[in-house]
C-alpha cells in the first residue's frame, strides 16, 4: 500500500532558530573560546534567518540576540 501525501519542508530559519537556543542554554556552561564560536555562528544564523525565516523566526533570533545583549555582548 502506497499513501501519498503532501509534505511541507521545514523552514531552514526554523531549524537555525532551535540550533541558537540549544547554544544559548549551553552558553553559560561553556569557556571563552567556545562562547566566540557560539557568537560567530548566532551572527551567521541571524543573517540566514532574516533572509529566508517567517516574522515568528525573527523575532525569537531578536529575543536570543537581547538575552545575549543582556549577558555583555554585542551583536
């Protein structure tokens, strides 16, 4: 038996945004080398979600981006 059914592809803004929390909870746990590959790869992630991400994947990369403000950095 075949069953045939339209999928939707997930959103690459969507999968960035779960990748940017997973480093975000790791962030505190981690050293200062580690924490600049997490800042360089949110930096590339926030361009790529605000090419192709919806308005609800932008606006939690701008909630990540203000919690990582809040630690000191600046994005």
């Amino acid at each position: 038996m075949t069953i045939i059914k339209n999928t939707k592809a997930l959103n690459r803004g969507f999968s960035y945004v779960v990748e940017s929390l997973a480093n975000l909870t790791r962030f505190d746990m981690v050293d200062d080398d580690q924490k600049e590959i997490y800042l360089s790869q949110f930096k590339e992630t926030y361009r790529v979600v605000r090419k192709v991400g919806t308005k609800d994947d932008l606006k939690a990369m701008g909630e990540i981006k203000k919690e990582l403000k809040s630690k000191g950095y600046d994005l």
